[in-house]
C-alpha cells in the first residue's frame, strides 16, 4: 500500500504534517517540492488583460491540476504517453520557417 503526506523537512529529518499510523520502521520515498520562479509574462508578450483572460479561461482545470497525480507532467522531458501518444506537454514546435 503507498500513501502520500506532506511533511516539513527540518534538522534532517522528515516531520509527517498527519499521523502516519503503522508506518514506523516502514520505508518511505521523499520528493522535495521546490517552488518554482514566477513567470515573467510581460517578457513573454502577454499583458495583464490577457493574463486575466488565461487565469478566467483556465480556472476550470485548476482541480485537476493540482491533484497530487498529475505532478509527473511537472518534469520536463518525461515520457509520458497516454494511449501511445506522447503528451502534448512534451511535444517540440516545429520551428519557424
């Protein structure tokens, strides 16, 4: 069985943020979540109307999004295929000609 909890890494241990009933002497997997930079629209050519736009637009998604298992879209270059097509994260643009 595996179950994921968040925990504050501190002195070089691992705090659980809720108990971890049978867990001890278990072994466990650590991800450290680093947090990202923010992303600098305006250097992208998007002003604040169309970033309003976006986040509006988005909003719906937002849930599924932040659900813990979708977090393996996160990391650049992963192979992820659903139905043996590559995702659509992952696909290159062809350059410009």
């Amino acid at each position: 069985m595996a179950k994921s909890v968040e925990g504050i890494y501190r002195n070089g241990k691992v705090d659980p943020l809720e108990p971890l009933q049978g867990a001890d002497g278990g072994r466990v997997i650590v991800t450290l979540v680093v947090p990202s930079e923010p992303v600098g629209l305006s250097a992208r050519g998007i002003d604040e109307s169309q970033a309003a736009d976006l986040r509006r637009r988005l909003s719906p998604f937002a849930e599924d999004w932040d659900r813990p298992e979708m977090s393996v879209y996160d990391e650049p270059g992963s192979d992820i295929r659903v139905d043996g097509l590559p995702s659509p994260a992952n696909r290159v643009a062809a350059p410009h000609a």
